[in-house]
C-alpha cells in the first residue's frame, strides 16, 4: 500500500508538471487522461479498507494534494474556457454590461470578475433611480448575488434585473453549457 501512495504522489506532481506545460502553452490539450487516472487511483484508495492508521493519514494527505490541485486546475480550465483569461494567465476584456432600459435588463455576471458586479451594481442602481439606496446596500446586493452564484454552481450567470411594484427584482439565470 505505501507503494502505491507513494506512486500516485509522484503521478500528481507529474500531473502538476503537465498542467504548468499546458497552461504555459506547450501542450496543445490538457492532460485529462492522467488526471481522470490519478483521480480513480485517489478515489481507489479512499474506498480500500487499511487498518493502519499511519498509511490512513497518508492516504488522506494525497487527495488532499489532489483535490487542491485538481479545484486550481478545474478553475483556470474554466476561466480560459469562458474568456476571462488566457492560457498564459493574462486577463481578457471584461463582458460588455448593457445599458439598461426603463423598466427592465439584463446583464452578464461572472464570478472571476469583479468588475462585472461593479458594473452590476452601476446597473442596479440606475433602475433604482426613484428609489433611495442605503449606503451598505452595495456589498449586500452583491454579497447576495455571489452567494445565489455559488449555491447554484454558477460561475457566469445571466441577471434580469427589473423593477415590479416599485420594488426592484434580480432574477438568476443560468446559461446554457454554463
């Protein structure tokens, strides 16, 4: 069993090695082969019934390697994906924000920019014009929108913003492949 570990701690830093190729654009393809391998090795691992307690702590300690490395990879992946970066880490333009009508709009958030939710909130606050704005209501509004983001595993999101009733409504919309 410490064999194995010790061969799926030198697979991850191996999968490391690969993914820095590749985000530093040698590799044409990001190395999902071996890390969906070294993923099934990881989860192998976890399932195997070990009664030493020391090869248990290095068990966990591996995929807790694995699992921060693989979240960072997934990250950057879906960053170069939806356009926020490139593969050389450099951030792009920000999605254009529309400008937003009489009654109601839509605009385009997206987690790994936080100049959209300041745009967002520029947004917010045009449609609520009329209405008066307390001086925290800023991070609220946007705190409150992050955490719908997140619970709903949206990363980029479509936000129809609207005023009903007098009353100003944000709905979340999720975007197709997204």
């Amino acid at each position: 069993m410490e064999s194995q570990i010790a061969r799926c701690a030198e697979e991850i830093d191996r999968l490391q090695i690969e993914y820095g190729l590749f985000f530093a654009g040698e590799r044409k393809l990001p190395p999902e082969k071996l890390r969906a391998k070294v993923e099934h090795d990881v989860h192998t691992m976890l399932m195997s019934e070990t009664k030493a307690p020391h090869l248990n702590l290095k068990i966990q300690n591996v995929a807790s390697t694995f699992t921060l490395y693989n979240n960072l990879w997934l990250k950057r992946l879906n960053e170069i994906e939806s356009g926020v970066v490139n593969r050389a880490g450099k951030k792009t333009d920000a999605p254009p924000a529309a400008a937003p009508p009489s009654s109601e709009g839509e605009i385009r958030i997206s987690l790994n920019d936080e100049d959209t939710f300041d745009k967002l909130y520029d947004y917010y606050q045009q449609m609520a014009a009329t209405n008066s704005l307390k001086p925290n209501a800023k991070e609220k509004v946007i705190n409150s929108i992050k955490s719908k983001m997140i619970i709903n595993n949206l990363v980029e999101t479509d936000l129809t913003v609207a005023i009903l009733k007098g009353k100003i409504s944000l709905k979340i919309k999720k975007i197709s492949g997204g």
